[in-house]
C-alpha cells in the first residue's frame, strides 16, 4: 500500500512538472512552382510556435523565396521574418 501511495505520488509531480515547461511546435512548408516562360520559383515557410507555462503564445514566422529565371547566375533568395505575440490575462 506504502509502495502505491509513493508511485501515485511520483506520477502526480511528474505530470505537474511536464505542464510548466514551454511548449513548442514547428512546421515547415515547402511550395514549388513554375511560370510559363521557365521561372521556377519555391517558397519554404518555418513557422514556430511556442505556448509557455502562463498560456502565453509566441509565433516565428521565417518565409525564404528563391526565384530562378532560365539562364545562367541569377537565382535570387529573400528572406523575410515575423514575430507574432499573445498575452493571456
């Protein structure tokens, strides 16, 4: 009985531990495409979310475009990144 008591205990702690750390979800999308006249052009978004302990939502969005017309060295790459915060009351 001792032994059970002591088990439920140890699980409990663990479970209330596990709840207080950040969260974190990342997602990674990759978009390729092709213009009539041969342009390809391929969009890879990462997005990160984290959710901390106090319900609070931060989102990372990073875009990088690459643009690849037909010809030799003019391949071009943008990036372009967001933050996006929510504060729970």
């Amino acid at each position: 009985m001792n032994k059970s008591l002591m088990m439920v205990a140890i699980a409990v702690a663990t479970l209330g531990l596990a709840a207080c750390e950040e969260q974190k979800t990342k997602t990674e999308n990759t978009q390729k495409s092709e213009t009539s006249s041969g342009t390809s052009i391929e969009k890879q978004t990462t997005t990160e979310t984290t959710k901390d302990s106090d319900g609070n939502v931060n989102r990372e969005v990073k875009t990088e475009t690459t643009v690849d017309p037909k010809g030799l060295m003019n391949k071009e790459t943008t990036t372009q990144e967001s933050t996006d915060s929510q504060k729970t009351d």
